[in-house]
C-alpha cells in the first residue's frame, strides 16, 4: 500500500510539474527561434524554460556579472505567475487523495516528491552566468505546494479581512490602470525603446501582465503611507518623493510624478481592516478569554500573511543597485502591525478594562 501511495504521489508531482514545465519550454523554444539565433544548440532555451517555470513560483536567481557591480540578484518576480503552478498541483493533487488513507499522508508525499523534482531541476540548469537558487526553489515549490493542496476556509474574523484586502488591492490595481492611462505617452516611450519585435512583444507584454499584482500591491503601499521603492536609496510615496532613474519598463511609465500628500488619507486602511476583523470577532466570540485568543491569533496570521506577500512582492532586480524595488514589507508590516495594535486597545481592551475597573469600583 505504501508503495503504491509512493508511486502515485511522484508521478502526479511529475505531472503537476509537466503541466506548467512544457509550456515554458514551447515559449522559450518559440522566442529562441524567432530571435535569429544561427545556433542549432536547444540546450540554452530548455534551460530558460526551466528557469521561467522557478520564477513563476517566484524562486530567485544568483547573477555572476562581469560588470563592476558584481554579484546581482533577480528576486523581483510576477506574482501573477504562480496561479499556473498552483492550478497543476490541485489539478494533480486529488489523485493522490484517492489512493491515500489520510489526506495528511497524500500532502506530505505530494509535496515531498514535487519539492525534489524542482531543486533537482534548479541544480542541473545552474550555469556559470545564472544559477538559480535551489535552496529557495525548494522552499518556494513546497510553500507553492502546500498552499495548493488545501481549501481555503478561513475563520470569519480572517476571511472578512481577506475580502477587504482583496478589493484594497483590486481597487490600488484600477488606480495604476488609470495612472497608464493618464502617463501614456511616457509608458509608449519607454515601449520603444525596448523593440523587442512581434513575439518579443507579446512575451514582453504578457510579462508585464502577470508583474500587474506586484505592482498593484506596491501602489497599495503607496496610498497606506508605507511607498515603495525603485532601486537602492529610493522611496515613492504621497510625502516623500526620491526617485533616480527608471528601468525602461513601459509598467513603470504610471509611476507618480512628485508628492500628493492628499492622498495620505489611505493610511485609514490599516485601522479599517482590523477594525472590520475585531467587530467580527466581538460578535461571534462571548467570553473574554476566546476573544483575546482570536484577536491573538488573527493579529499573529494577518501581520505574518502582509509581511511575506510584501516580501515575496518586492526584491532586486538584477543589479544591487536595483535594490529593493517594489512594496516595502518592514514599513508595511509595522504599520499594519502598529494599527492592529491601536484598534484593539482602543474598541476593544480599552473599554473593556474600564467597565471591570468601574463594575469593581
């Protein structure tokens, strides 16, 4: 019996991987061969693909460049990417269920065997220029996995702030579509300059797409107050406006322009969410000491849930001067974190103290 949940729970984490892997590898095939290349060799665009399925469970990349700034990093990667991960595992995943006494088993082989195809795959592309790190493509295919292969039927006082911060996010995401629009010209001009033909700018385009959720949440930063930055020594925000130069990334043409501070007023977010959360848990928890145990526990979940979504958000792109780009997770985390901390003292601590010190009293 043990054999076969074995048998069945690699082959599914072999076609789980396929399912995004083959893709990869016809897109890199199609780029390689409409790039001009006089090279008959496929071995470069095979490993590009493998390369792009690590990125798209947003594993990082160790650059060995031969430029002055030396060691680079490429850890900036699209969150939009790793829905396709994630749909082949949970597309994969119930056969083993079927096969397995206990899901808790199926999990932990599943996720065993798919965490080993990809630091295995990480190990043999590794080149002298790009080597990715196997360590982290380990982590991020087991985290990828994991989250995969479970239902998501969160508590209600989490599942009314995931709701919130999901239409928070959507709505930071139309608000950078309506700064494209209104930058136009700058997000064409940097098109240009780019020229990566028909193909190239279908790839280019799509790239940018799935970079949409990054760029979504570092403009969510952007109204709470915490920014984000573009390169080392830099920050964006409605105050604070240091910016050097920019990536020719026509994305990045809906960036601001100078300070709004008006626009500050979405520091109230944070409050609101957690408000919203400990509202919930008022009405559902009776007694003193389940209360504080949930708001514990969603403060624990929530605080830890926006600092690695921030973390796995942002990163350097390719050159240490391009570090850190995107949403900052120790700002955004401590504002969250310090607002979650205001509201419970306040509605809910607060009161609470003071009606036991007068009911004593």
């Amino acid at each position: 019996m043990l054999r076969r949940i074995l048998s069945i729970s690699l082959i599914q984490a072999a076609k789980g991987a396929a399912l995004t892997l083959f893709p990869s590898i016809f897109i890199s095939l199609l780029a390689w061969s409409t790039a001009g290349s006089t090279s008959g060799n496929t071995t470069d665009p095979i490993r590009g693909a493998v390369w792009i399925w690590l990125g798209a469970h947003l594993s990082p990349f160790e650059l060995h460049t031969t430029t002055s700034q030396g060691l680079g990093f490429l850890s900036i990667l699209p969150l939009g990417a790793i829905i396709f991960p994630m749909w082949a595992v949970r597309r994969t995943f119930g056969r083993v269920i079927e096969v397995a006494p206990k899901i808790r088993a199926a999990r932990i082989f599943y996720i065993l065997f798919y965490t080993l195809i990809t630091i295995t795959l990480a190990i043999v592309t590794a080149t002298n220029s790009v080597t990715p790190m196997w360590y982290y493509a380990g982590l991020c295919a087991a985290i990828t996995a994991l989250v995969s292969t479970f239902t998501l039927n969160p508590r209600p006082a989490l599942a009314i702030m995931v709701y919130i911060f999901s239409i928070a996010w959507g709505i930071a995401a139309i608000s950078l579509s309506i700064s494209l629009l209104a930058h136009w010209k700058v997000v064409h001009d940097l098109s240009v300059v780019i020229a990566p033909g028909l193909i190239g700018g279908i790839l280019f385009t799509a790239l940018q797409i799935l970079y949409i959720p990054n760029m979504a949440l570092a403009g969510l930063g952007y109204f709470t107050g915490s920014g984000f930055s573009l390169g080392a020594h830099t920050l964006v925000s409605p105050t604070t406006f240091t910016l050097h130069q920019i990536p020719a990334i026509p994305i990045l043409g809906g960036l601001p322009t100078g300070t709004h501070p008006f626009l500050l007023v979405g520091v109230i977010f944070w409050p609101l969410l957690f408000f919203s959360s400990y509202f919930v848990i008022g009405k559902v928890h009776q007694s003193w000491s389940a209360r504080n145990r949930e708001i514990l526990r969603t403060f624990i979940m929530t605080t830890f849930f926006i600092w690695e979504i921030s973390y796995f958000a942002s990163g350097e792109l390719l050159t240490p001067s391009m570090k850190r780009t995107g949403i900052l997770p120790e700002r955004t985390t401590s504002i969250a974190a310090l607002s979650a901390l205001a509201i419970a003292v306040i509605f809910f601590y607060g009161p609470t103290l003071f009606r036991r010190i007068v009911k004593r009293g």
